[in-house]
C-alpha cells in the first residue's frame, strides 16, 4: 500500500466536501480521489439498509481507484455503515465522522448537556448518542432532526431570514430553560455552511462543532500511525472529483462546501 | 388486458399521493397499485438520464405486477421520461401529468402569462414551457425553480411563517409588476399541500392550478377510449402501495399528501 496513493473520501453528494475542505488543509501533502454518490442522494432520510449497500458500493468503487484510506464524509453512512465498511475493507483505514464529532463534542461542553442536529437518519439511528455516552458516560444528549437545513444548503440559502427562522423553529426549545445544552453539534456535513446563522440563534455561551476539522486530525493521525503519510507533496491536481449523476449540479452547489470555485469539467461521471 | 386489473402509478416518493387522491376520487371503481421509489428520492434534482432509468425501472415492476394503466405521478418523470416510457411499454396506456397540467394553467389563464414552479429538473427541461406553448403559442411562461418547497412539504411545515417566507422568497419577485403572470401552475406533486400558503402569496386574482385534478379527467377519459373502464366496483382494499425504501417514513409523510391515515403496514417493500 504505497503512501503515494490517493485518500478517499465519499458522501452521498456535497456536503463532505466540507470534510475534504478540512482534510486537504490538515493533510498539505496529500491527494484526494472525493465521490459523490449523487444519484442516490440524500442518504439522511434512507433505510440503514439502503446507506450499508450504498456506501459498500461508493468504497469498493474509491478502493477499486486505489485509495489508501477511506473516509466516510457523511454522518448518515458513519453511523449506518462504519463497522460494516471495516469488516469489508480490511486492508485499508478507515475513517467515519460520528467518533471525531462526538470528541468534540464532549472536548468542547462544560456540563456534559449536548444536542446533537443532523439527518433524520442520523438521529433515528442513535449513533452520535452512543459515541457520546462512550466518551462521557453521564453525558446528556438532545437529539434535533434537521432535515430542512439540508434544502436549505443546498440551495445556498446559508443566511437570511428563512435560514434565521428554520434554526429558530429547530433550536430554540431545545435551547431554552436553564438547563439547556452549553454546545450544539452539527451532525451533518452539510451544516457548517450554515454555521453562522445558527451562531446567532443559540445562546451565546453555547460551543458550536462540528466534524470537519477533527475527522481531519484522526485522518492525520491515523496514516502516522500506519506508516502511509506522503513524503513529498502530491503534484497538480491533488483534488480530484467524481459524481455518480449531474456533473454540473454537483460543481455549483459543491462549490458552496469546498468554499472554492469547482468547474463540470473537473468532476467525471462514474457507475458504481 | 381485462379491466379488472389495478391502474399502476408511481412516482419517486410520496408525493404522488396527490395525484393517486385525485385518481381515486375521479375512478371511485378502480383499484390502484402505487409505487413509491422511495430509495433513490428526490428524481427532481437527478439528471434525466438517470431518471428515464429509475422510471423504465419502476413502470415495469409496476406491470410484472400486471396493472393496466400506468400513470406517472411525477412531474420530473414526465418531463424526462414519457416519451421512453411510451416506446417501451406500447401495450398499455402511459399517461403524465405534465400534459394535463399545462392544460389546466391554459385553461386557467386569461392574460397568457403562466408561472410554473416545480422542482429544478423539472424547470431545467423546460417541458412545462413546450407543452404550454404547443396548446398557446403566444405564451408567456415564467419558470421558478423552487426545491425547498420539497423539503417543507416532506416535513410536514405545510403552512407557517416557514412556508410564507420561503414562498414570498421564490414567488415575490415573478408576480411582481403589472404585467406578471395570472396563473401559478404547481408543476411538483409535493406542492398541492403547500396551496394554501402559496395563495396567499400571489395576488387576489392569479389562479393556482395543479395537474392531480386534470390528471384524474385524461385518465378517466383514455381508459374509456380503451374500454378499460371497470364495471363493478373493485373489493377492498382499493389501494395498495410499494416503495422501495422506508415503509415507516412511507406511511408517516405519505398521509399528509394522501390525505387520510396511512400505517407502515400497509406498505410493501421491493426492489425495482
């Protein structure tokens, strides 16, 4: 497994790029190889069933491409399909973003009341819940399904009134009273772009976190520990693109989350 | 082809279930299969190729399952698909709920200005504009590609300071001025749930109009031409419903666009 190779990242569209966004910063040596299953997308409203065959087929098809590590940029696949991922794919790391997000998490909350906002998949599914209570036995968890917000990015609606009154009608019980949470975890790659606007509707003191920058330092510490860092930077292009439907939506929403201009032309179509 | 057989209708999700209310109220001795391709929801934001496949998919799970009719309670899939479904199922009639319904907004409209939202496959096809031109050449059509719609709906945020923000955001701008269009054609199967907000966005006197109604009639009309009409009423249970993903979800959002209760029990799971 040379450390040449590529890492993989995949979501079921482009909210991971949010992830990758992260990566490529931590990572300053390293290629990527990102897929977008967006042909089945969203995953956030699927049946566990559904995200296991799915992200089989999005790894087997990034590990066909010669990846060296996999990391799986979507909360709904994380919490769905991690454990299956590394039964099948046991030669090579492999990456979620529910255990990094839940360190962080509990790194950043003082009184151990935290509430979680993501997919209706993602929360149904209780994984964060878990991952927290791991960490944090006497943690206590306000699970928030969001599943507007995910529209709403998508649409590049990250500010203004709708977006001001969708994180109003989601987070404002959650938050009220004394006792509400003191950090809010964004759940879901798609909700950093909207990060700003719900700065303003949870209490001040409350700690907003997210996946991104801590899947980033697992990644980096992983591939240490395995021996599979890159010694010399990867040549142009260390980004590389593929989509499994509609190129072009792909590259204008996408460049929302990547936070950098994407072309149709630098994202090939592929079957898995 | 005996008459005795169900209509088959499908769309991607649950949305269709307005268009299958509509159906049974106007063939109240019909019975009916609905397929709800729940997997691999949204079509509206999918390319067309994919969803001609997901389409030739389902309409022949639908016909393995011997109905006589099938009716495509989809706008994307109509707009992409109809012509494909056609020349691969010549033995059964095939009807979409595009034509109808920019039937319904001609019929509608006085001034010839008709708006269409709908999602934004849909709006990107322009198949709403070429069948409202081929009825009235002289047209003017305004498109509005409005996906958050789909989310609210799906959340059940149906009416609300969420919705009549959203709506004043997409519809604002294209009913303003004194030359804006008379007529709102609902071109998604999601958005007849969202009417009573919407009309009280658009001015006094602009017509809100959606093709479940004239759905049902050219349905009604083609299985007469056919001798397809049934003669005795069908026993119970009249309606019966697949989807291929998620009879849970299914059933809880599907009542809202059906109209009445829906339990997961009565939701068969298959594959396409």
């Amino acid at each position: 497994m040379p450390a040449e190779r590529p890492i993989g990242v995949f979501d079921s569209g482009v909210g991971g790029l949010t992830v990758l966004r992260a990566l490529a910063a931590a990572l300053p040596e390293e290629a990527f190889l990102y897929l977008g299953d967006t042909a089945r997308l969203p995953y956030g409203t699927k049946s566990a069933e559904s995200v296991v065959r799915y992200a089989t087929q999005c790894a087997g098809a990034l590990i066909d491409r010669g990846v060296k590590a996999l990391v799986v940029a979507c909360n709904t696949a994380s919490a769905a399909a991690l454990t299956a991922l590394e039964a099948r794919f046991p030669e090579i790391p492999v990456i979620g973003v529910v255990e990094p997000g839940a360190a962080a998490a509990v790194a950043a909350s003082l009184s151990g009341h935290i509430a979680v906002i993501a997919t209706e998949g993602t929360i149904r599914g209780g994984a964060y819940r878990a991952a927290i209570e791991r960490l944090r036995p006497a943690a206590r968890v306000t699970g928030i399904s969001g599943q507007v917000f995910v529209a709403l990015a998508e649409e590049g609606w990250t500010e203004g009134p709708v977006t001001d009154l969708v994180a109003h009608r989601y987070l404002d019980q959650a938050f009220a009273g004394s006792d509400g949470p003191d950090t809010l975890l964004l759940g879901c790659t798609h909700f950093p772009v909207l990060a700003p606007a719900l700065r303003r509707v949870v209490p001040q003191t409350a700690m907003l976190v997210d996946s991104a920058a801590t899947t980033a330092a697992a990644a980096r510490e992983l591939l240490g520990l395995r021996g599979l860092r890159r010694q010399i930077p990867a040549s142009s292009p260390r980004l590389r693109f593929l989509a499994t439907d509609g190129p072009e939506r792909f590259a204008r929403i996408g460049s929302i989350f990547l936070g950098s201009p994407l072309a149709a032309g630098d994202v090939e179509l592929i079957d898995v």
